[in-house]
C-alpha cells in the first residue's frame, strides 16, 4: 500500500532528498549486491552503505552519482546556495573519498542533481560504498513533516538489487507524534520501522518515506481521524 503524500507547491517545501546511488553509465557490468540504509529521524541524517560486484572478467570503471533532489516553496540550488544537503560525505572501501556535484535538471520549483565520483573495479572485485549526509525535513501548511528516501535511482546497476534494508529511527520525534509511512510492509523494531526487499529492480518512482505529524500547543492542525482516511494506517509513538 502506498500513501500518497500530496506536493501542493504553493505550501510545502521538500528539499535534500536523497537516495540510492546510481550508475551514470547504464552498460556497466557493476552490480548491487545489497544496500543498507539507516535514517535517523531526529538527527534528519541518512548513512547509506553500498556493496558492489563487477561482475565481468576485465576491470572496469564507474560513475556514480548520489542523487539530490527537492521542490515546493523553495530556493532552488543555483549561483547563491549549491545544496540543501547541510553536510555530505563519502568513502571507498573505508577511504573517504572527494566528490564533484553536478546539476542535472530543474525549473524555478525543482531541482535535480548529482554528487558523483569514479570507482574502479578490478575483475570481479567486490567494493564497499558509503556516504553520508544530514538535511531538511520536508514539510507542508498542514503541519505533516516527513523524511524521502529514494529508491528508484538504483535501477541503472546490472542485473537485480540483492538485498536493500531501510531502517528508520524515529528517535528524536515528539512522543505526541503520529506516524505514517508511504511504503507499507515494514516492520516495528521498538522505536525503529524497518524494510527489508531482495533481489528486486526498484519500480521508477520507488521511494520510502515516513512522515508524521506533531500537535501544535495541544491542538491539531489535522484529527487523526483525517490523516486515516487520507493517508492510511497510523500510528502514535509511545
């Protein structure tokens, strides 16, 4: 099941998506063999690790690219602000690693871009990719703020994701909160929500979000019973 978190442009601002790392080189032998994917709500910080295998017989080389994306009511990245990322990192194999942004696409409402590095392969080497990056809730009139991951960008890597866990924190969050996820079919692990897909090929438009929505000086802006019937079970934090 999937719940649909309506972009009205005029009152809500998404911005700092992030996602799964992309091969920029659609013919590239590279691929994903799992991916891990650790959000921490309170902390609004992503730490994505990545497990790749050339699976030719010759090295190779690869681009890869991490996505960033927004929209909404929004500076979009240009000459005065190049990111909405508040930090970005990355490593090789346990080595950090230097990056270069690239703008890809946009308008005066949305932004896509890329922050991309080459990675050699020798025949058949497994390599380990991390990054990690901190950014901004997205957020709209009606007080229901949520966090997107992107899993579609994944699609390019040869053959079938082997495995992706997504695991979300919702340390951080106000007790009061009640929480909605647009992918169903995770699991509750305490304070945690947690996906787990193998051996797949993300749908174009996969993503995994979490939102939630907070009482504002003991009133809601929506009654629970309204995000039900617009978004689909919920849920309060203990």
């Amino acid at each position: 099941m999937w719940i649909a978190l309506a972009l009205a442009l005029n009152d809500s601002a998404v911005m700092g998506v992030g996602g799964t790392v992309s091969a920029l080189d659609t013919t590239t032998p590279v691929r994903m063999v799992r991916e891990r994917i650790d959000i921490h709500m309170g902390q609004r910080k992503v730490n994505a690790e990545f497990l790749f295998q050339n699976t030719a017989n010759a090295p190779t080389r690869v681009l890869m690219g991490f996505p960033e994306e927004g929209g909404g009511d929004i500076e979009v990245p240009g000459p005065n602000r190049s990111t909405w990322f508040k930090s970005f990192r990355s490593w090789v194999d346990g080595e950090p690693v230097a990056v270069q942004r690239r703008p890809s696409e946009g308008d005066d409402m949305f932004y896509k871009q890329w922050w991309t590095k080459e990675v050699t392969f020798a025949a058949r080497q497994e390599r380990t990719v991390r990054n990690e990056y901190v950014t901004t809730l997205g957020g709209s009139a009606t007080g229901i703020s949520w966090l997107t991951y992107v899993l579609s960008t994944g699609r390019p890597w040869q053959g079938t994701i082997g495995e992706a866990v997504i695991t979300v924190d919702l340390a951080g969050i106000p007790r009061n909160a009640w929480i909605g996820a647009r992918t169903a079919n995770y699991v509750r692990q305490g304070d945690k929500l947690v996906w787990v897909k193998r051996n797949f090929e993300p749908a174009e438009d996969e993503e995994v979000v979490v939102a939630y929505w907070v009482q504002v000086k003991g009133s809601p802006i929506v009654r629970p019973d309204e995000l039900r019937q617009q978004y689909g079970p919920i849920f309060q934090r203990d």
